[in-house]
C-alpha cells in the first residue's frame, strides 16, 4: 500500500499536533468565494488495508483524540473530514457552517474517499458520523454506494427535527418557504450552552476544542440551511437502501434541563432520542441501535462508564460486522 501524496497537494502538521496531519481539499468557489475542506490523518502505525472516514455535525469539526486512537489501536488508519464553512475549513470571508443543499458536501466525501482508497490504497473503509454529519452521509453513502464501503458508525444521528408534530409539519413548511427567499435570514432560537460547557475542560467538562470553532452557544442558524437539513430528514425517512451494516449509537433519554447538573452530563440535550430510535431503520436494511444509558449527546465525549460501554458495545459490532 502506499500513502503519497499527490502532487500539488500539501499535508501539514495538525492543529492536534502529530502524529496528525492534515491536507487541505480545493473545492469550487461558491457565492460568498473560495471554499475548501480538510482532511485530518492519523495512521495506525502499521501498514494497513483499512480505514474509518469521520464526519462531524454541526458547529464542531474533529477534536476526538480518544475517538481516533480507539480505532488506530484496532489497526484502522483514521481519517476526519472538516466539512467546508466547519472547522479548520472556515474561512473570515464565509457564513460558518452554512450550505443550502446537503449535496454540496458530496464533493468533498468524495474527494476524501478517493484520497483514502485510490491514493491509499484502503479498500475497506468505515463510515463514522456524529449528529448532522450522521445525516448527510447516509445520503452520500445510499447515493454513491463506493465497492470498499464495509461499515458506518452513527452517533446520535440527526434524523428529525426536534419537537411536536407542529414543529415538523407547520414550522418546517413556513422554514422552507423563508429558506427559498431569503436562505441567509437567521432562525432565532435560544442556546443555554450548557451541552459546550458540560464538554468543555475550562468549564464543566474534560474535553479540549478551539472555542471559535465549536462555540459555547453554537452558531447562527440559517434558513437556506435548516431547509437543506429538513429536504434531508424528509430524504432519508422515505426510506435509504445504505448496503452495508450500520450501527447507530445514542444516549439511553433526552432531557432539556435549565441549569447545569446530572441531567446535562447523562443525557442527549441536543436531540431526542426517541426520533434517532425511530427513524434508525431508515438508514438501510441491516442496522443495530444501541441506546447507552448516560451518554451525551456525543456518546464518545460521555462520561467514563458510559463512554466505555459505548465503546463496549462498537467493539462488539465491529467483530461481528465490519471487521
């Protein structure tokens, strides 16, 4: 196998330091200019045929060292892709986090995946996904169905849109009638930011991030964007055909607490669980859900005993499935 690089291209020393590294994807300019993702490395540190592919959700970009070396250790090269607008791909002139079409991320998993397989010579590839990430690429992956796709691993999918039935029906309705005018008008919402903080070793959590790139109170919710997500959920809750096994993972209840306290710290603040559990099987027809008792949100930046038993039970999947 070998691991060059093309020429033109450029990999660098990672925010993370080493041993990751990270190349930058050119990608075609869009109305607000140039555009770019990145790719982020971490081999395994023996040769190997195969590799996981991250993809993060929405106001983050990859900063799960723990997650990554989980995998090195079981002799898969692991790979993170900050989407464009996210991450170590915003740039001043761009709306952070903003498409209005799901699709567009298609060129730079794309790019990746040829960059992973072609150029690396990785013919079998996991899929891992946290969140909206755990949204687009079961839409990638039903699209473009690549031969060396062995495997994906969603985290707390985003699979529906949190809320009553009026959120999803009346409210979607008029977000996407404003999403078609005026696709750059901001969805008030109110943020606690209690989920950043619960994370976030400088408040009540563990965990180290750039605070720029994944803020306390996230980012400015778009219209054009809540549209491209809400074309996507209704997408995959027709009903995708993804082709190989799946294994979703969330937290075992949602809770929506108003201060900081045990309910932040065990449970999906983000999401409702419920709706991961339900449209789960949507996502292809050989999948396994796995609720985890006191997880957060992100059930890899869970509390120890919980965040071990999730990566108990991906042990047990991967042996048995897509190792």
């Amino acid at each position: 196998m070998t691991q060059e690089t093309p020429v033109g291209a450029e990999v660098v020393v990672d925010v993370l330091g080493e041993p990751y590294v990270a190349e930058t994807i050119e990608l075609p300019p869009d109305d607000e200019g140039a555009v770019v993702a990145t790719l982020v490395r971490r081999a395994a540190g023996a040769t190997t045929t195969r590799a996981v592919l991250h993809v993060h959700g929405f106001a983050d970009y990859f900063f799960q060292t723990e997650y990554a070396e989980w995998w090195t250790e079981r002799g898969y090269d692991f790979y993170a892709l900050d989407l464009r607008k996210y991450g170590r791909s915003l740039r001043p002139h761009q709306t952070p986090n903003y498409v209005t079409d799901l699709h567009e991320y298609f060129a730079e998993i794309d790019e990746a995946w040829r960059r992973i397989t072609e150029r690396d010579g990785h013919d079998r590839v996991v899929v891992s996904a946290h969140s909206t990430g755990g949204l687009t690429t079961p839409l990638w992956a039903d699209e473009r169905r690549p031969a060396e796709l062995a495997g994906m691993v969603l985290n707390s999918p985003w699979l529906d849109m949190h809320g009553g039935f009026l959120v999803r029906t009346v409210a979607t309705a008029v977000v996407k009638q404003i999403g078609r005018r005026e696709p750059l008008r901001e969805i008030k919402r109110n943020v606690s930011g209690l989920y950043a903080r619960s994370l976030h070793q400088e408040h009540d959590g563990e965990w180290s991030f750039d605070l720029a790139w994944k803020p306390i109170e996230s980012f400015a919710v778009k219209a054009g964007w809540l549209r491209a997500v809400r074309t996507g959920h209704a997408a995959l809750q027709r009903g995708l055909a993804v082709p190989c096994p799946v294994l979703v993972l969330s937290s075992g209840a949602s809770a929506l607490p108003m201060e900081m306290g045990p309910e932040v710290h065990g449970h999906d603040i983000v999401l409702d669980v419920r709706q991961i559990r339900r449209w789960s099987t949507a996502v292809g027809p050989h999948v396994t859900y796995v609720a985890v008792d006191g997880a957060r949100h992100d059930v890899v930046l869970s509390l120890p005993e919980p965040r071990a038993r999730a990566y108990a039970e991906l042990d047990r999947w991967l042996a048995a499935y897509a190792a």
